[in-house]
C-alpha cells in the first residue's frame, strides 16, 4: 500500500474550488472518525482543523482504548457494550499503537466495591464486551496481589483482579485515521479556522474558514455541516444560532510523567483514591504517567493547565497507595491538561456526568457531536454519517459503513521474509549504534511497519556520530513529508509525544529540530524564534515551572 502524503497546499486549492458533500469542523478524533467514515462510503469530504490534527482533548487523554470500567459503576451498560467492543476492532485496525494491557485492580478492605461486588462486575464488563477467554479477568488474592505490584501498601489489601484494556497513543491514531481518510478521497488541512457558518434560505451550506498561516478567507461549500469541535461544539452552535437546550459542561483531566524509577510499578494499575475517585499508573517507555482528575473549567479551551494543586492531588494518591515511593512536585518530568467535552445535566458533580455523546441537530441542519470517548470514535462516525446520509444523501448509491475494515497504516507487518528480515537488522543496527532502545520502541509503537520508510533514510546523514539525532532527523523527515508538521509542538507533542515521555530529548533536541525545520519552510529569524519561544513555554508549562 502506499504511504498517504498529507498536503495542504493541494487540499486548501480544493476547499476553495470544489463544493463538497461533507464539510467537518474539528480534527480530533472524533472529526477524523467522520471523515473517513464519510469518504470511505463515497462522500466528497473537506475537514478543517484550527490548529494542528489533535490539538485539542485528542492529545490530552489517558491515552486508554478502554471499556471505561467507571462506567458500570454508573450502571451505563451500553456505553460499557459499546466501547467494550469497539477495543477489540480498534486494535484489529491498528495492532502496533493501540496495544493490549493487562490492568491490576487492588481490592481494599474499605475502598471500592469490594471483592465480590468487583468479581460480579468485571464478569459483566466481560460479558458486555465481548472479551475472549484468554483475556477475560482474573481475580487474585492478597498474596498475588501483592507479588503482582510489591510496592502497594498491604494494609487492607484484600486481593486484587486483573483486566484487560488496550493502550494507544491518542494524537497517533487520530493522525492515522486522517490519514485514512486521504487515502479514501478526504481534503484535509490544519491550521484552518471556521470563523462564521454560511447559509442559503436558512440552511447551513459551508463555513467562511481562514488560513491561519497566510491569513486568507476562503469559502468552503457543502451541502452538510458538521460540528465535531469537542470542547468548542458550543462556539460553532452559537455562530449558527442554535445553542439552546443541552449545552456543554466542561471538566478538567490532567495527568503528570515521572521517570520510571521514581515509580517502577510492574504494570498498568488502576486503584482507588480516598475521595472515592480512580486513578491509573501506567509504564510507557522510560516513564510512568498517572492520571486523572475531573474538575469542572470554565476558562478558555486553549488555556488549560496542570497547576500544582492538580498535580499534588496525583502525587498525595500515589504516594497513599505506594508509600514507599514517596513522590513530590520535584519528580514531575512532564504533565498535560485536557478537556472533556461533557453533556451538562443538572445537580450532577463533574464525575457523575455520563461520557455518552450525544448528536444536536439544528434547524439549519448544522449537526453537532459532542460527548463519547476515543474508544467510541467510530461508532460515533457512523451514526453521525447515517444522520447525514437520512438528510441529504438517500437517493445517492453508498457504501454502508465498513470502517471496521480498514486497516490504518503501520499497521501492516513486513510481511515478505527478505523485508521483515531487513527490518530485524535496521534495528539491531539502531541498537548497536547506540540509540536508545525506548526511543526505538516508541518509534515501533507510533510508526508501525512505516519505521522501515523512516529507517531508510537513516543513512543519508552526514553526522553519523548521533545516532538519535539522526533517528529524530528521519522521523522529521517523514512527518513533514507525510503528515502535514508545521510546528515545533506539532512535532514534539503531537507525532511523537517525546514532549511528554521523552522530554530530556526533546531538551537535547530543540535546537536542532528547529534548524531543520526552519530549512524546510525557509522560516525566517523572527519565525524561528517564535516557534523556539512557544515551544520553551509549553516545556515550561509541562514541567509545572509556569
Ligand atoms: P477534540 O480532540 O478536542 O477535537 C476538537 C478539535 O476541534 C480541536 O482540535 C480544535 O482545535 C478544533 N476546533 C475547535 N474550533 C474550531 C474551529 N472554529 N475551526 C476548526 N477547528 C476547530 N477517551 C478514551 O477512550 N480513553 C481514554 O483513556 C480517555 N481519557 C481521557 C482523559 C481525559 C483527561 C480527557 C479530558 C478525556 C479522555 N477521554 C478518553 C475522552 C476522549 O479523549 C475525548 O472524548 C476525545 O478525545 C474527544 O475528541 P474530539 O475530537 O471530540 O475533541
């Protein structure tokens, strides 16, 4: 299969000349699930994204293709049914970035529900989700508890139980599934703006949109509208009139990094707080990350933050559960801070409120999504292409939704013996030339089987006395070629999450990154230093030193 190539230039000369069918706003997760589900049935889609793919909560989540155990608690059995099932195909579509885990759940004597009421439960959550036998859960008792994560505390450990969950990189797939999305026919491009709706005969027929890097209006037609903007769905309702009824509620997630010696849990683990809240530890790399919190937010979408209190708040759960850890501010490495596009309901606390999505139709025939999870993406993108089609398209012949069958790229295996051979040894060679190997294990987990296209060029350097910074080079190379990076922080956060996981790297790095990057887009002085300066704030502001 051939590689997708993202450009923009190309996809901004066809929002200005074609009228498209579908026109989405947002390019999160759930904006990209639309779009590929609307191409791949044989719609002519445009989507355009303010910032870069992923800037908003797609990039800022816990990170879990998960069955939202929580869930149950809430007794939402078909939101547990539905994205329980979505893991199993979600993976199927993508098997290197959304990566089966187990989860270690402590039982406590006076916290959770109890061992029985959980054993009950995680057989529901089984059941519901469709897990297969291999991997449904196991219940433990005290003493396998305890050997499973010896750094508990053992007072009022009653056992423990361990499931199955999956784990991904969220900016990644929802970058993949873009991409997808190109393949399949999609104009798509970043750093466009939707800054007011246009209608004919009270009708929404596209968006007055702005190029955010040379700051011209273009109009983008469409015979459908839809709002996929998470947490700024209600801005886009507002602009066409129709924010009445349900409105958003916008609550607060953050999540901190430390090093993985500072907190070497043998496993993903998932327990509960004193508050009677979860919190998960999970191993990426050379890091542990622990998350999260549900605050409500009423500040500005581009300005949330991890403040130190978040962050305490994690630490005092850490250090509750592992004692012997004993973690403070000090430790953080790196944070980052999302926003739960929430369904207001009256009376209910910010964890009370169902994760559902939920679909608003105006009467222009703008269609709103907000709500869900990651997991749920592509269930989301059907109902909300089946709606489009009911609306507009029910005389055009189109496919019926087939996303479960298309396989994202790196997904698939070297599969010729001679390929898969030359894979093994660029690896062992990377090895052997002293990169890092988490930084080749992230660069399996991200790219897949497209690590042999990056690796390819690995070569053709100069300096071959730094083997990372070559490896960073290539990786540059095939994100700038590939995936429409524009910026430092598209870079370094969004296609290779170092920012998060890696920072020391990305400290390492910068300079370099910039440089190259600053070649390709022949950016001048005043651009370089600008893109240095957002970048240092965001480093800043990861490390809680803002
Ligand atoms: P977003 O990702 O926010 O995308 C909306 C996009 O619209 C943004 O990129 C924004 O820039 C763009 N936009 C806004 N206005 C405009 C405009 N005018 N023009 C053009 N573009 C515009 N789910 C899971 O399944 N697993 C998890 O582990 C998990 N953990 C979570 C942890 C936290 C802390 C949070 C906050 C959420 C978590 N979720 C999880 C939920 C999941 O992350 C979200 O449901 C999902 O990412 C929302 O995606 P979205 O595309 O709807 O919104």
């Amino acid at each position: 299969m051939n590689l997708p190539q993202l450009q923009r230039t190309s996809a901004i000369t066809k929002l200005k000349a074609q009228e498209f069918d579908v026109l989405i706003i947002g390019g999160g997760i759930t904006g990209a699930g639309i779009a590929l589900d609307a191409a791949s049935r044989g719609l002519c889609v445009a989507l355009i994204e303010k910032s870069d793919f992923a800037y908003g909560t797609s990039s800022r989540s816990t990170k879990l293709i998960h069955g939202g155990l929580r869930y149950l608690k809430q007794l939402e059995f078909g939101l547990v049914k539905e994205v329980g099932s979505e893991r199993a195909i979600v993976h199927g579509l993508a098997p290197h970035l959304v990566v089966p885990e187990k989860m270690l759940l402590p039982l406590h004597e006076k916290k959770g529900l109890g061992y029985w009421l959980t054993s009950v439960g995680l057989r529901l959550y089984d059941f519901l989700a469709g897990v297969k036998a291999e991997d449904q859960r196991k219940m433990l008792t005290r003493s396998q508890t305890l050997k499973s994560e010896p750094l508990l505390k053992p007072e009022g450990i009653k056992g423990g139980a361990l499931y199955a969950e999956y784990r991904t990189d969220d900016a990644r797939l929802t970058i993949e599934i873009i991409k997808a999305s190109v393949v399949h026919g999609a104009s798509v491009a970043n750093y466009v703006e939707a800054a007011s709706l246009i209608y004919d005969q009270g009708k929404v027929t596209g968006a007055k949109v702005i190029d955010r890097f040379t700051k011209e209006s273009i109009e983008v037609k469409a015979i459908a509208v839809v709002n996929a903007t998470g947490p700024w769905a209600d801005e886009i309702r507002a602009m066409d009139k129709s924010l009445s009824g349900k409105r958003l509620q916008l609550t607060k997630g953050v999540h901190i990094v430390v090093a993985r010696e500072r907190l070497p849990v043998m496993q993903a683990i998932y327990f509960d707080v004193d508050d009677g809240r979860m919190i998960f530890a999970i191993p990426r790399g050379r890091t542990t990350y622990i998350g999260t919190t549900d605050t409500s937010y009423a500040g500005k979408q581009d300005e949330v933050r991890v403040s130190k209190e978040d962050a305490q708040y994690l630490i005092n759960a850490v250090n509750s559960m592992f004692p012997s850890v004993d973690l403070s501010l000090g430790d953080v490495e790196s944070s980052w801070a999302g926003l739960r596009p929430l369904i207001h309901e009256d009376g209910k606390s910010p964890t009370e409120l169902s994760r559902k999505d939920e679909i608003f139709e105006s009467p222009s025939c703008l269609i709103s999504i907000a709500g869900g999870k990651l997991t749920g993406y592509r269930k989301m993108a059907e109902r909300v292409i089946n709606l489009v089609i009911k609306n507009h398209f029910s005389r055009r012949t189109l496919l019926a939704c087939h996303t479960d069958k298309i396989m994202l790229a790196g997904s698939q295996p070297p599969l010729e013996k001679e390929k898969a051979a030359n894979h093994t040894a660029m690896l062992a060679d990377l090895l052997q030339r002293g990169v890092p190997p988490n930084l080749i294990q992230s660069l399996l987990l991200n790219f897949g089987s497209q690590s042999s296209v990056i690796m390819k060029t690995l070569t053709a350097y100069e300096d071959q006395n730094n083997p990372e910074q070559n490896l960073l080079e290539s990786i540059l190379d095939f994100c700038v070629q590939r995936e429409m990076v524009f910026t430092l922080s598209d870079f370094f956060i969004r296609r290779t999450a170092l920012l998060y996981f890696d920072i020391t790297s990305v400290l390492t790095h910068r300079e370099f990154v910039a440089a190259k990057m600053a070649n390709y887009f022949s950016w001048d002085a005043t651009r370089i230093s600008q893109e240095q300066s957002e970048l240092n704030t965001l480093i800043r502001q990861a490390r809680l030193e803002d």
